[in-house]
C-alpha cells in the first residue's frame, strides 16, 4: 500500500514495470479512499493508455463487496468503453467475489449485451464463468443461458460449464481426502 500511495503521489516514484503489481496488491486488501484515487487516476489519464490501464485494471483487485459492486457498475457506465467492460466484469466473475459479480450478470443481462454487443464482449464475460466450482452453479449457468440464448458464444458456453463441471468432480473427489490429511496432521 505505501509503495502505491507513493506512486499514485509521484508517478515515476515506483519503477514502470513494478506499478501494475504494485497496485494489484494494494488494492487487493484496498480501502474505498484507495478506490477513489485509482479511479480519480482512471478518468484523469484517459488520454494515456500505459497509465489507464494500469489505474482500470487495478480496480478488479479489490475485494470489499461495496467497492466490487462500484467496479460492476462502472463497468456499465458511459465512462467505460464497450470494449473494455468486459475486462473488469469476467475477472470479476472468476474472483472470490464471483457470486457478486454473477448476481449483477444476471440481473443487468440486458444493459450488459445492449452495451457489449454479443460478438465480442459477451463471450469474454463468458469465459470468466470458468472460475466457478460446484455442479449447482453449472446448471444455474446453464439455465440462464438456455433463456438467454447468445448463439456467439455457445463455444464458450460449452467450454466454461465443462470447466466448472470438471473443477466440482475434482473438488467432490480430492475434498474428503484433503480435509482428512490436513485433520490427522494437527
């Protein structure tokens, strides 16, 4: 966190290739006041790619439920570009913070392929589905897409419920196994 504070003060005070995972991981366990710089940083360098993808991209890290939920509707304001929401909304998805994310897919399912498209943006939302781990959630996708049909991306529809799928039958197999390992070590 000092280190991305020091940054976000004097941008050439952390060296170029550091401020990415620097403000990864500052965020990673950020606070709102640290959100609100990043995102004050996001609008204000706009005009610098290098810098406003560094500032966006930090803001999937954060893990507080109420910055999480700011970070899903940014990604569906006007101040985000079609193309770059789905960059916040499928990491997201794939997070610890995925049943969020999920309920916000769902229930903003319409502004989300009204602003995306379902060529391009839809699909990579998609994929991020793939960090999902129980059989009840697969068919929780599944029927969803069974009445949102988006025939672009059946491809990573398929492949996303077989990656959910495949990680419930690890977890189901390896769990029991794992929890008696770990209880008679202790």
């Amino acid at each position: 966190r000092a280190l991305a504070l020091e940054h976000l003060a004097r941008p050439d005070a952390v060296p170029p290739t550091l401020v990415a995972p620097v403000l990864a991981v500052a965020a990673s366990g950020g606070d709102a006041a640290l959100y609100d710089r990043l995102l004050e940083k996001v609008r204000a360098s706009a005009g610098t790619p290098d810098a406003y993808y560094r500032y966006f991209n930090a803001l999937v890290a954060f893990q507080d439920p109420a910055l999480v939920r700011r970070t899903l509707a940014f990604a569906l304001s006007d101040e985000v570009r079609s193309q770059d929401a789905p960059a916040l909304l499928a990491p997201l998805l794939a997070g610890p913070n995925g049943d969020l994310a999920w309920t916000f897919v769902t229930t903003e399912w319409d502004a989300i392929t009204k602003k995306l498209g379902v060529f391009q943006g839809v699909p990579a939302i998609v994929n991020g589905l793939s960090g999902f781990c129980s059989a009840d959630r697969a068919r929780e996708v599944a029927a969803f897409f069974k009445t949102h049909p988006v025939p672009a991306a059946a491809r990573s529809l398929q492949q996303a419920l077989e990656r959910i799928e495949a990680c419930a039958a690890v977890d189901a197999r390896q769990s029991p196994a794992f929890s008696s390992w770990i209880k008679n070590r202790g």
